[in-house]
C-alpha cells in the first residue's frame, strides 16, 4: 500500500511515526513522510520518501518569543501573553501546512493516512475515505480519561470540570476544522460530521501500558499499543573520548533537554554542572537543540557533552536519565533501566513528570523555568542515590521488553 505519514511538532513528534515507517516498510509498503522542512534529512536517512510542510512552525518555535513561550522565565502574565503572540503567529503557518496536506494527499493519492492531532486535514479526508485513517497520539490523556483532565490541563479538578476539559479540547479542534474546511473552501461538510469523524476513526496510543493502561469504557476504535522505537545507530558510531569516559565511571547520568530550548541555556547549564561537580557525579550532557551548552571550560574527567548521540545506544549505559519529559525520551529511559528525573518545559511533558513520580521511577521535577541550586540539588542526588528507583525501573523495562504490539496490530488494522 502507499502509506502516507503527517507529523506536526518537534522531533519528539516525528519518531512515532518514523518508527511506524519503518515497520510498514518492512512489511513491504511504500511509506511517504510529510514532516516540517527540518526534518528532511532525518526521513531521508531512514529510507522514507520525503513531502515538506515548509520550515515556518520549526522557526516559530525556535524564534526568541518561542523559547521565551516553552521554558522561558518571567511571570505567567508574560508567558500567557507570549503564547498569544505565538497563536496570532500559528494561525498562518497552520493555513500554509493545512494547503500542503490537501495538496499532497490529492498528488499522491495515499491508501492510508496515519497523523497526529496537530495536522488536521486527515479528518476531513475521512469522511470520504472512512476507516482509512488512523490517529497516532504518543501521550496520554488526548480522549476522556476517569480522574483526569485533557493532558494540556495535566491535572485533577474532579470529574465535572475533568469532562469539560476534554469537552473544551474537543471545541477547539472542532473549530479548527471547520476553519480548515472554510480556507479549502469545501461544501457540505457540517460540524456534526466532524465529530463524528474524530469519534469514528481509529485511535492508538503508542504509549506503554506500564505507564497508561486503556481505560475498559473506551470504544473500540481506540487502542494502547505500547511504546515502540526505531533503530537509530546504524549510521552513527561512538567516538574514542566517549569511550574513555564511559570507560571511566560506572554510575553516570545522562542530561537532555531534546528539542526543548530556553532562554537562559548557559545560565541553565551552569546551575547543573555546579551541583554535579560539588557531588562527584558524572554526567553526559547532551546539547542537540541548545537548551543546554559545553561551556569553555569544565572538569572533562567529570563531564563529557555530546550534540547528537542515538538514545538507544547511550542509556543502557547510563544509571539515570535528567530530561525535558517529551513521550520519546521517557519511554526510552525505562526502556533500558534508567531512574528518571524529569524537568517539565511545556504540556504534556508535565504529565509524564506525574506518572513518573506516582510510579516511584524517580522524584517529582521542576519546571525549567523553576530550577536553582536551591531546589534542583535535592532532587539529583534524590534520583542518584535512592535505589528504590532504579529497581522500580528495571522492572518496567522488563514489561516493556515484551511490548511488540504495534508492529501486528498496527498493520492488521491497516490492512482491514
């Protein structure tokens, strides 16, 4: 079949589906990405045929106004403020991706369509191809969950304003929508109809059931199918520094915050090393996007930083993870073991720092904007020195090995 794949987000947002391109591919399809412009090489490399849905949202998101708006400081007058300006910005790059996913859907001509909850033109697509696409959501709490609000609230008002919340997330998608059918200028299609589509379609989470069980009062269109990550180092191989360093210390921990910048990425870092140095820790500290530098000067016999190293590789070697808390990186820290400290930047990254908490896989993090010396130390050497935690994750990982779900399932509702 050919199966086109849109994903709208970070790089966190891109791997799902990058992992589900590359079980298709080897069951034979043609798999198609229609990713953000950034992410071009990265489709490329693994094999996938490349569509851009331009450069303009990875831009905002990396703009001042963007770093300020996901893991700035300032007060929540200012960072409401600078999500607005961020929304005014978005509206227009939505109508430009919105065009390009009308535009290569009509050029390619996909037999199935598999996106997230940001490109939004697959639901109306459904109408007239019903049962041929399929939501991905690699965070929980997108659909009505008992004792929880939608994950963009992450938290619990009780179950009258629980609903509402989900009810509100509902509106705004369904507005959205009908906007996108208003700028394709497509006749006929009423809001009922949209909500009958996002109702309809198929659901799967591709979140771990050790961490999100399904609830048993969903319908049966929505799935968990548990968590699933490509193979990332056939193209990349340990340098020798690396391997002196890992070669030196048994108990280290990796730091990252992902996609995620900030405004303040030196001030940030400095604040880490200080504590680290003060309590003999070794860390790798990862500095992909710049929310976290290599200063001019550090103890390397303590430290090593790296800009682009594959998960899957480093964390079987690490005692712990400290990291942003996107879907991606937490499943890829228990997956292999490591005790988990996360530092929350935006949305659903607090949920997870919730669940991680809850499930006694690490202490309970601050919010980027929130760290200091002050706080932040009591928490490292929590997560470094409480066994508890590491054997909390051991056993998850131990489930986690017999999570191969998706690749069946995934393609068994495919093929329906």
């Amino acid at each position: 079949m050919n199966i086109l794949l849109i994903s709208i987000g970070t790089r966190g947002d891109m791997e799902p589906f990058l992992a589900i391109g590359q079980s298709m591919k080897e069951k034979g399809h043609a798999v198609t990405c229609l990713f953000p412009e950034q992410f071009r090489n990265l489709v490329e490399e693994s094999g996938f045929a490349f569509e851009s849905l331009g450069s303009a949202f990875m831009k905002m998101l990396e703009s001042d106004l963007g770093k300020f708006a996901l893991g700035g400081g300032g007060s929540q007058f200012k960072k409401i403020g600078a999500f607005i300006k961020l929304a005014k910005i978005q509206r227009e790059n939505n109508k430009a991706m919105v065009q390009k996913q009308f535009d290569t859907i009509a050029r390619i001509k996909p037999d199935r369509v598999i996106h997230n909850g940001k490109a939004l033109y697959p639901v109306i697509w459904e109408l007239e191809h019903p049962g041929k696409t399929i939501y991905i959501s690699p965070v929980p709490y997108l659909h009505y969950v008992k004792g929880h609000t939608h994950t963009a609230f992450h938290s619990n008002y009780g179950e009258f304003l629980n609903k509402l919340t989900y009810k509100l997330a509902d509106w705004g998608t369904t507005k959205a929508i009908m906007d996108v059918v208003k700028q394709l200028g497509i006749a006929g299609v009423s809001k009922k109809q949209i909500k009958n589509a996002m109702q309809r379609h198929k659901i799967f989470y591709t979140v771990s059931p050790q961490l999100f069980k399904r609830p048993e009062y969903w319908s049966n269109n929505m799935k968990v199918l548990g968590y699933h990550e490509r193979n990332k180092t056939t193209n990349w191989q340990p340098d020798a520094s690396l391997l002196a360093f890992l070669e030196q210390h048994t108990k280290i921990i990796f730091i990252s915050f992902g996609s995620m910048t900030n405004p303040k990425p030196v001030e940030k870092t400095a604040i880490i090393l200080d504590i680290l140095k003060r309590n003999n820790i070794p860390a790798i500290l990862n500095t992909s996007s710049g929310g976290l530098v290599s200063p001019s000067t550090y103890d390397t016999d303590l430290f090593h930083f790296v800009s682009h190293i594959p998960y899957d590789w480093i964390f079987k070697r690490m005692y712990a993870v400290i990291h942003h808390g996107g879907s991606g990186t937490t499943h890829m820290g228990l997956k292999n073991g490591c005790a988990s400290l996360i530092i929350p930047h935006v949305i659903d990254q607090f949920v997870w720092n919730e669940i991680i908490h809850e499930k006694g896989l690490g202490p309970k993090g601050i919010k980027i904007n929130k760290i200091s010396t002050k706080n932040l130390e009591p928490l490292i050497l929590d997560v470094y020195n409480n066994k508890n935690y590491r054997e909390n994750a051991l056993l998850v990982a131990e489930e986690m090995a017999k999570e191969y779900i998706l690749n069946d399932e995934l393609y068994n509702r495919l093929i329906e």
